[in-house]
C-alpha cells in the first residue's frame, strides 16, 4: 500500500500559473528516512542544530526527508530547497550526486550541497547561503 504525502513542489503550467503536486511515498522510502535521522552524521547533526525549530528566518526544515525516490539531508517544503551534507561517502559519486540533483530540481527544487568542512567550519556562511537561497534578507 502506497501512502500520500503532500509535497510543494512548484510545477509550471504553459500559462504560468503555479500548482502542487502529491506524490506517493514508499513505505521502505519512509522507513529508510527514520532509520538514518537515526545514525545521522555528524556535520549533519551539527547543521541540523542550526536548521531546527525555525531558526532561520522561521522556515521549518525537515531531516532525512523522503522526496521522491530519494531522501534529502534536510527538505524546507515552502521553500523549495533542498539542502545536502555531502560527505567521505560521496567521494567518487560526482556523478550520480549531479543527476540526483537535476532530478530534484525538475521536481521544482533548488538543492544545495555542502562539504562536512563547509558545514563544521563555516557553519555562519553556511547558515547565510541556506537564508538567501530560501529568499531572506538575512
């Protein structure tokens, strides 16, 4: 059995006009997303203790959160922006990392990745890019 999920995800029509989307998600999809909130990672405990509780600019940011047939780091559905940690596990995927985010952004989505480094050692900048991207002044 398929479970529905209602997901912003901005389509274009011929005349402009923005609409939402459902999109069925998996059981194993959902299940895979709890088991790794889990085991997160490290950098991305740490950008998640930024990202909680509406911290930036009061947008509310979800982990390991199932798009698709993929999972996102951290989702902000109003925003329509994915934010990816990439860490020693993606080394040597630079290409399946470049169409899993064309994927995402047909599927209306701006992504943005960021280094393990990045995130623990410019947590500020980090927070900053996130912040525009979302479209704040901030």
């Amino acid at each position: 059995m398929l479970y529905w999920q209602l997901v912003k995800n901005l389509t274009a029509h011929h005349d402009g006009v923005m609409s939402e989307k459902r999109h069925r998600i998996k059981p194993v999809h959902t299940d895979r997303a709890r088991r790794l909130r889990r085991v997160m990672t490290g950098p991305e405990r740490h950008l998640w203790s930024v990202l909680r509780d509406k911290q930036i600019g009061g947008l509310r940011f979800r982990r390991q959160h199932p798009v698709g047939r993929f999972i996102a780091d951290f989702a902000c559905l109003e925003a329509h922006l994915i934010v990816e940690v990439d860490g020693e596990s993606h080394v040597g995927q630079f290409d399946a990392d470049n169409a899993r985010t064309r994927e995402l952004m047909r599927q209306g989505f701006k992504v943005l990745r960021f280094t393990n480094d990045e995130v623990l050692q410019a947590t500020e900048a980090v927070a900053n890019t996130i912040a525009r991207a979302a479209g704040l002044d901030w």
